[in-house]
C-alpha cells in the first residue's frame, strides 16, 4: 500500500493511517529525552559506547509540526537510541523560525512519563541515562574497554606512519643536500 502522496506544491507527505499510533507507542516507551543535533548523536552515541553503555541506533528519524510562530512552522526531530535496552529520545527543533519554550512544553506535553532528571540538553545526557536508569554490565563494559584499546591501538598506527613517512622525508632531503 503506497503510504505517500503529493500534495499541491508536489512534496511528499506521510498518509500512513497507522503514523500517529506508531509515534504514541513509541513516545509511551522513551524514559528519557535529549535535545541533541545529529553531530550530538553521534559523539553522544560513541562516548556512551566508549564507557560501557550497550547502544543500539534506532533509525526512524521523524519530525513533526509542533506549533506556529509568527505565522511560521516550528518543526521538531526525533531520534531514537536504545541504551542498555532503554529508549531515549533525541530531538531538535528544525525549522528557520523556533520558539524553544514552544518545544519544550510540547515535549513535557507529550512525555508526561519521565522521571525528574530525564530531560536535559546533549552536554548533560549522563543526567537522561542514570534517570532513565540505564545499567552498565560487565560485559558492556569489557566491550567499551576493548573499543577504547581499538581506538588508541589505531591512533598509534597512524601516528607511526606518520613518523615514519616524516623521518623518510627528512632522510631524503639530507640525501639531496649532500
């Protein structure tokens, strides 16, 4: 069934009858929420790795029209990373115009669920996972400590071949001195 169509400026809009129902579902599971960029994700998704944390991307990135400003749409992003099993929900507003206290009203309207503590911007997200009550396992942990040995492991490669090459240039240049 073809869950899209065009509408009058031919730019395709979500039909999909079940779109609402799958957002609630997944709103009613997040015990957690970031305001993040995706550039935050990312280095939120590694850091966490790198300290134990078992991570799993959820890929569904969904927006939403959350309000006007001005006469201008204001529009907020979800993402969704599971950690330690846990679902915690990144967003950002997207559009030109934003009213920040309008994104976070709408946020606490739409997750009147979390606990205190679980709502913070990307540079607090620790304060999200503990209120959220992400669990590091051993195992998580020996993974983080095996990326984090991977991680240096390759660092160094690169910087003896980068030595390396440096010491062959200096030799050459001596070379053609002489």
């Amino acid at each position: 069934m073809d869950t899209a169509k065009k509408d009058k400026k031919n730019i395709v809009m979500n039909t999909n009858p079940d779109f609402e129902g799958y957002i609630s579902t997944r709103l009613k599971e997040t015990k957690g929420a970031v305001e993040a960029t995706s550039s935050d994700i990312h280095e939120i998704y590694f850091r966490l790795q790198q300290v134990g944390h078992l991570i799993e991307q959820i890929s569904d990135g969904i927006g939403k029209t959350v309000g006007t400003f001005y006469g201008h749409n204001v529009h907020v992003q979800f993402r969704w990373l599971k950690v330690d099993g846990i679902l915690i929900c990144f967003y950002e507003a997207t559009s030109r115009v934003v009213d920040h206290d309008m994104v976070k009203t709408f946020m606490k309207s739409i997750l009147p669920h979390l606990k205190p503590g679980a709502f913070n911007d990307a540079m607090n997200v620790h304060n999200t996972v503990n209120a959220a009550g992400c669990v590091r396992t051993v195992e998580s942990v020996t993974k983080g400590i095996k990326h984090i040995e991977n991680e240096f492991k390759w660092q160094n490669e690169q910087l003896q071949k980068s030595l390396k090459i440096k010491i062959a240039e200096k030799e050459l240049e001596l070379l053609k001195q002489s």
